[in-house]
C-alpha cells in the first residue's frame, strides 16, 4: 500500500473552526497493492467536511448501513460534519483515491457557488490529472509548512471546487443544447 498524507499543525485530530471562510485541514493519497482492504468506519462521521476523489479503480461505500454503493473512477463523494462514513478500499480493484477535511464558516455558501451537490454524496467529475495535481499540491503544502501554506492550501481546495463547479456548467450547456435539438452548439 502506497500512502501519503499530511495535517495541519501535524495533528490528526478533526476540528472545527469558524475563524476563516474555509481552512483545510489534511490532505492525502492511498493507493493499494499488497493490502487487501483499507476500510474507514466512523459511525458518528467527523465534525469537518471530506471530499474523496476515486482517481483509479474503485471504491465500496455504505451511505446507509447495509446498502452497498460502487462509486467508481472519475467521481467524487462528498462527507458533511456528523455524517456516517462507511467505506472500503480492496486491493483488487487496484483503487486509488485522494482525500481532503476542510472547515470553516463559509463553507456552505462556497459549496453552493461551485455547484457541489446539497444532497447526496456522489458526483462525476471526470478523471483529470488536474484533480491529482491540486491534491498533491495539498499535500506537499502541508508537510513543508513553507510561508503562507495556510492560504495556499484554500486557493488550491478553491481551484478543485472550481474545477467541479465548470464540469457541472458544461454538463449544463450539454443537456441545454441536446433538449434544445441544436446540433451545432460550440463548448469551450
């Protein structure tokens, strides 16, 4: 198993704190080979938020108990404070995914600016080595702690949301011209 993960103050402890707009608070990657599973179980969730991206393989999700759901490469799954989270990674399905816990006291209304879902967990987002780069990013920023990291670590989560919310317009312009009937139309 490949992993490689970082935390603000080097503390894993989960936090909360209004004090900015959005402050991120760890970054990471796992990535199985030998390993045969990797599952996350907090029932009481965590009381920050958490954005996975699937970048390869798989990964088996329980949003309700029982109910298995199969999110697969090119998504992202969306945890709010307080939430259940059930998961599991299996080294079969050669998964490798990227994760973030973030806080802060506007992170609803920057949620709802990029078109990240209210509901629900899961969304596409398409498998963009954009996506990898910005975590990685995340991570490195973290473990160096270089001058202003802190900052830098809520433009990069912001470059994500970006990311996100101009698939969800192009997704939007896509359906538009398909029940419109107009065959011609340009996206850039």
């Amino acid at each position: 198993m490949y992993t490689n993960s970082a935390y603000l103050n080097h503390s894993k402890l989960h936090f909360k704190d209004k004090s900015r707009p959005l402050i991120v608070g760890s970054c990471g990657t796992y990535r199985l080979f030998t390993r045969s599973k990797l599952p996350t179980y907090r029932p009481r969730g965590r009381i920050d938020y958490q954005l996975l991206y699937i970048a390869a393989g798989k990964a088996h999700f329980f949003f309700e108990e029982d109910v298995e759901e199969i999110v697969t490469a090119g998504h992202m799954v969306l945890y709010r404070p307080r939430e259940m989270q059930k998961y599991v990674y299996y080294g079969d399905d050669q998964t490798e995914v990227f994760w973030v816990h973030f806080t802060g006291n506007d992170v609803k209304q920057i949620l709802r600016r990029y078109k990240l879902p209210s509901t629900g967990h899961v969304f596409y987002t398409g498998t963009s080595p954009d996506y990898q780069q910005l975590f990685r990013k995340m991570i490195q920023e973290l473990q160096i702690c270089r001058p202003y990291y802190e900052d830098y670590l809520t433009l990069l989560l912001q470059q994500i949301f970006i990311l996100i919310g101009r698939q969800s317009e192009d997704e939007s312009k896509v359906n538009s011209c398909t029940k419109s009937g107009r065959n011609g139309c340009l996206l850039f």
